[in-house]
C-alpha cells in the first residue's frame, strides 16, 4: 500500500502523504517518508527544494497510538520515536530548502514535522496546528520541546503551544509568527509553495553548503533528537498511561 508519493514538478520535489485518513507516525508511513527523503538527497542540486503536503483532512494526527496498544505498548512507542527522529535528522541535514504546506490538522508529532522543515506555509480554510499532549495527559518528549525551542523564538507562544494547548488557526499561526504565510484552499497553498520553492531554487545556493548552515544553525537541536535515553524512559512513561 503506498503511503506517501514525491514527485518532481518543475525544480521542487512534492512529497505528499497519501489517502484521507489521519497519516498517523507508524513505522510504515515514518519508513515510506524516508525512503522518500533518501531519494531526494540522492538526486537532490542546487536547483531543487523539497515540498511536504498530505491529502485530506489532516496534515498528521501524531503519533499512531492505536497500534502501540495492540501489542509491546513500549516496545512500539520507543520503534516510533526513534524512527521519528532520524527521520527529523534527515530532514535538518537535507542538502536542500523545504517547505511543510499545511493543508489539513497537524498534531503533536504531526505538528513537529511540520515545525522541522524550514518553512511552513498553512491553509486558512481548515485545519489548526495543536500540541494534544497536555489535553490527553501524556507526557511530551524533550526532544520535541527542543524542536518547538529551535522553531518558535517567543516564550510567550511556546507557553500558548505547550502550556495551554492552543489550537493554533492559520491566521493565528501567522499573527504569531509560526508560519510563514497563509492561503486559501489545498491548491492555493500547495501552488503557493511551489513558487517559494522555485524562487529559493533561482538563488542558486550550494546544497550541500545549505545543509551545512542548517545543521549548524540547529546544532542543539540535532543533538536533542540523536537522545536516546531520555526518550527510551519517556515511552515507558507513556505507555503506562495508554
């Protein structure tokens, strides 16, 4: 079952979660993205910027709760969060711009994807970004904090996002500073990427320089996400209360 697609259209690549449901994190959909991001690197120059987008209703929903609890609860939880992290590693090493278009609900885990990407552009018709974790009594992943840290610079909005569970509406996104910019429909959003990502292409900057800045930009972030202990003990956590 094909779960993400990456196209080439004109100078960006498109990676686009597949089908209507929530693009829930679970090993198949995190291990189908980075096969995707795998290719980009490969054919990846200075002309090229990569796309992320997803079909329905939700950009993501986080993290697939539901098949954690239908075996090793821990086991799972812990399989998700390490393949969610080299997947966030890959994407701050990527030798090329990205762009998250956000044309549906992002969540929790969902919502950190959107965040690790260098720019985020949202839909204004739909959706809202939202850390559930207070909401639902769990726990959340230093890891993640460190991503919010790295991408949100105000106190202030990070204490909205994480402290009260703010479901963030495009237009309140932008106003705070999180997105880049909004737009109208799916289609609007995704064209208007497109031309975010052909104008970064026109710069003609070295890839790999790119993602050498980037990777130093965000040293601390990197090191957060390459944690394993504390992440290890944080599913246990988890899975207790699931």
């Amino acid at each position: 079952m094909e779960m993400c697609t990456l196209e080439k259209r004109g100078s960006v690549f498109i990676l686009t979660l597949t089908g209507l449901n929530e693009h829930r994190f679970n090993p198949a959909l995190l291990d189908s993205i980075q096969t995707a991001l795998h290719r980009v690197r490969s054919e990846s120059s200075s002309s090229t910027a990569l796309i992320t987008t997803a079909h329905g209703k939700f950009f993501s929903n986080g993290y697939d709760l539901a098949w954690a609890k239908t075996a090793d609860t821990n086991h799972r939880l812990k399989l998700m969060d390490s393949k969610l992290r080299s997947l966030i590693a890959d994407l701050i090493s990527l030798p090329v711009p990205t762009i998250a278009t956000v044309t549906g609900h992002a969540s929790a885990a969902g919502f950190i994807l959107a965040l690790s990407h260098d720019y985020v552009l949202m839909r204004k018709d739909r959706g809202f970004l939202y850390m559930s974790e207070l909401d639902i009594g769990l726990p959340i992943a230093a890891w993640f904090v460190a991503v919010i840290r790295s991408k949100i610079g105000s106190p202030t909005v990070r204490r909205e996002v994480l402290l009260r569970a703010a479901k963030l509406t495009a237009e309140k996104a932008a106003e705070l500073g999180v997105v880049e910019a909004v737009e109208g429909g799916a289609e609007e959003t995704v064209a208007a990427a497109v031309r975010l990502g052909e104008e970064l292409v026109g710069l003609r900057w070295d890839g790999h320089a790119y993602g050498q800045i980037r990777m130093a930009v965000f040293a601390d972030l990197l090191s957060a996400v390459r944690c394993d202990e504390e992440n290890d003990s944080l599913a246990v956590k988890v899975a207790s209360r699931l």
